[in-house]
C-alpha cells in the first residue's frame, strides 16, 4: 500500500488540453479576488504556494501505479513542487496581477482601464485588519446602523455583504498563505520517472523542475480560470470546452488487428 498525497491541483499544462480545468478549484476564488479592487493580501511572501498541474498529477500516479504493480513502492509519494521548483506567495501574487493586467489591457471600458492600476501586494496580517476589509466592514456597519432609523433599507447593505465574504475567504485561505510554511519533497516519485526507459519519458516522466512558473500563471492558469472558473463565481455560462480528438481505427486497420487475433488465437 502507498499513500499519494498531491498538493494544490490546478490547471493542465498539456493534457487533455492546455489549461484544463473544472469547477471553481482551490486557487479561483482567491486569484478572483486579487483581479478585483482588493488590494492587501494578508500573508507571508516567503512563503511557498505549492501548486500542481493535474496531469502532472496524473503523470505521478501512474507511476506510483505502476510501483505498485512491481511491488517496488515507497510508503508515501508526495505530488508536489515546493521543494522542486518553488513558487513563493510574493511571486504568485506578482504572476497574478500580470495575468489580470495582460487581461485588462485587451478590454476597453472605465472599469478595466481602473483595474490595471489596483494590484494586489502581500502584507502582514495586523496591516490587513487596520486598513483592508475588517476595517472597511467596521465603518460601513457604522454609517448603516446611523442611517438605519431614517431608511427603510441601510444604504451599504450590499458592501457590507460583499466585505463579509471578503473576510471569510481570506480566513479560509489563511492556512495555504499565511500559515503552515511546510515544503513538500517529491524525491519518491522523482526516482520512479528517472528509472523510466528513454522512450516513454515523454509520455509518463515527472517533471515538476522544467515547469516555467511566468509562462504557466500568465500564459494558461489565468485565461484557463477566466474561461471556465470565474464565470461559476459570478453565476454565468462558462465558455464551451475544446472537443477532445479520439484518434479512431479505420475499417481496414479494425480487420487487420481482428485477423491478427485471430491467427494469434489459432497457433496457441
């Protein structure tokens, strides 16, 4: 028996397609709401944010599969890239904005053009509470409950409803960004793909250390979540997925491989 423990799954950077990529997944809501106004990210930018492809993932485990068949397995496989090739929170929030940013500039309007200008930067969490989100939930309650007596509705109702889900999000994270600063070793699954023959390093090798953090969070992770996650956050249609091409046998090369069988069934 082996344990496979991945770290935080995200977008495909080959299969099934570049980008691939389903629901509203572990790093969304988040590189969401760094592409928004917010602007103060409580965290600590040292701090590895250890992201995975998944067929990278898929790549590991059919290697740990494989291991597993061979009775020649490890106890534990880490599918991971913070020791590997790490990506620090300082770093993944600067690759974020630029995706966003490379986004923005492509689109016309007021609200885009403002945009380019709110990048998100990490800070410490005291910062955050005096002059982010608690803060501005803390006035916003204020003028509500002053207004209250003479409108039949607060006024920043909507705001403070919107900061609420602010605060909750960022204290969810809080353990993958602020907290927990742990490096995750993949050697086991590392030595399994340095023991594969040379011809099917291309189709099964594990290679977290060739991944290119700029080209990957610009380039595909953002425009794949922009695609098919952010459009779930705020409630509408993502864009239809690219049709996977089977490659299918033709008719002549079917009979072949039947005959073949069949001959194959015969002399044994």
């Amino acid at each position: 028996m082996a344990v496979v423990r991945p770290a935080i799954v995200e977008s495909s950077i080959e299969k099934p397609f570049l980008g691939w990529n389903e629901g509203i997944n572990t790093s969304a809501s988040l590189s969401y709401l760094l592409g928004t106004f917010f602007r103060q990210l409580p965290t600590k930018e040292s701090k590895c944010l250890d992201l995975i492809p998944v067929d990278l993932v898929c790549r590991g485990m059919t290697l740990v599969a494989a291991a597993l068949a061979r009775r020649r397995h490890e106890r534990v496989y880490q599918l991971a890239t913070s020791a590997a090739n790490p990506c620090d929170m300082r770093r993944s929030i600067e690759l974020t904005g630029l995706g966003h940013r490379k986004f923005y500039r492509a689109q016309t309007g007021l609200n885009h053009r403002l945009r380019l200008k709110f990048d998100a930067i990490p800070v410490s969490k005291s910062r955050y509470q005096k002059l982010s989100a608690p803060a501005q939930k803390t006035i916003v309650q204020a003028i509500n409950r002053t207004v209250e007596p003479f409108a039949a509705r607060p006024p920043l109702a909507r705001r403070e409803r919107e900061l609420e889900k602010v605060i909750k999000l960022i204290s969810l994270f809080e353990p993958f960004i602020l907290h927990n600063d742990h490096i995750f070793e993949a050697a086991n699954v590392e030595r399994l793909s340095a023991a594969l023959p040379a011809d099917e390093q291309s189709d099964f090798g594990y290679d977290a250390r060739a991944l290119d953090w700029w080209d990957y969070w610009i380039n595909v992770h953002i425009p794949a979540l922009r695609k098919w996650c952010y459009p779930l956050i705020e409630g509408r249609q993502p864009e239809a997925r690219p049709r996977r091409q089977v490659p299918l046998a033709t008719r002549t090369e079917a009979n072949a491989a039947g005959a073949a069988g069949s001959a194959t069934a015969t002399t044994s």
